[in-house]
C-alpha cells in the first residue's frame, strides 16, 4: 500500500473505518468507475 495523506486519514475518519480499509475502499471505486467509463486510459476531451 501506499503512504497515508491527510485526505486518506480524513475519508478513514469520516466513514467510521481503519486506513488502510479507506485505502482498499477507495481504489474499488476508483476501479470501478474506470470500467464504467469503458476502460481508457486517455479520456477524450
């Protein structure tokens, strides 16, 4: 995993949940919306 940030230990915070859980949260959504988004890496403009 990566370092924590204040934004990480803030999201932890607010959803009630450890860091590290934030962390595992964060990137399946972040995947998510990839996929949903159709899987670019280039967005066009």
């Amino acid at each position: 995993m990566g370092d924590l940030d204040v934004e990480d230990r803030k999201y932890a915070a607010e959803q009630g949940i450890a860091e590290e859980e934030a962390l595992k949260k964060g990137m399946e959504e972040k995947s998510r919306e990839f996929t949903e988004k159709g899987s670019e890496l280039y967005a066009k403009a």
